[in-house]
C-alpha cells in the first residue's frame, strides 16, 4: 500500500497520479502529490516504478502500516536504500541495467 510521498525529491510531475489506477492520489500544494485516498491503493507499485525521482514508497502489506512503523519514515526509507529499491529491481532509472532486456539478450561479444 502506498505509505509515503518524499515532498523533498517530488519534481511536481503528475506522473503518479496519471499512472494510478484508483485514483490514490490529489495534487497537493506546491505541486506535491497529497494521499488522498490510501485505502483504494491496490498495492500495484506503478507510481512507484514510474516516480522519475524515486519520491514514492509503497509497503507490501495491503493494509495501511500502523503510524511510526519504520517503513512510514523517509529518513528510515532512505538510510536502508529502500526508497528507490523497487525501480532499481526493475533496472530503471539513470544508470541502471534494464534487467527484462539484459535477460533476455545473450552476452555481447568481447573482441
């Protein structure tokens, strides 16, 4: 379930909002997407795969994360490289491999 919107490296893209199937999230001030509605959060992880600044975080559990759990802290998210993690699983994101294709082609010559 989305838990976290990092107002600090949100660039005010909209693209979360766009890619959201339910509608989870308003614009906010400043441009800064607002939680909206948590509870429609189908747990889907493309705002997070799509947020170009990794600024998103969404937990596993399909239930919103009790207040002060460690996964609803930025500072937590940040220092345990879990903000960003699931972009960098997927290889997107400047300089990361594009795992789907880097799997799929064989290995380049070295010659």
């Amino acid at each position: 379930m989305i838990e976290v919107v990092v107002a600090d490296r949100c660039i005010g893209c909209d693209v979360c909002i766009d890619v959201c199937p339910t509608d989870v999230f308003e614009r906010g001030p400043g441009g800064v997407p607002v939680i909206q509605r948590q509870g429609s959060c189908q747990t889907c992880y493309l705002c997070e795969a799509y947020c170009p600044t990794d600024a998103l975080f969404v937990a596993a559990p399909v239930e919103p994360l009790e207040p002060g759990a460690p996964q609803t802290d930025p500072a937590h998210l940040i220092a345990t490289g879990l903000l960003g993690s699931y972009r960098a699983a997927l290889g997107w994101g400047n300089g990361r491999t594009p795992t789907a294709r880097h799997a799929l082609m064989p290995p380049l010559p070295t010659s």
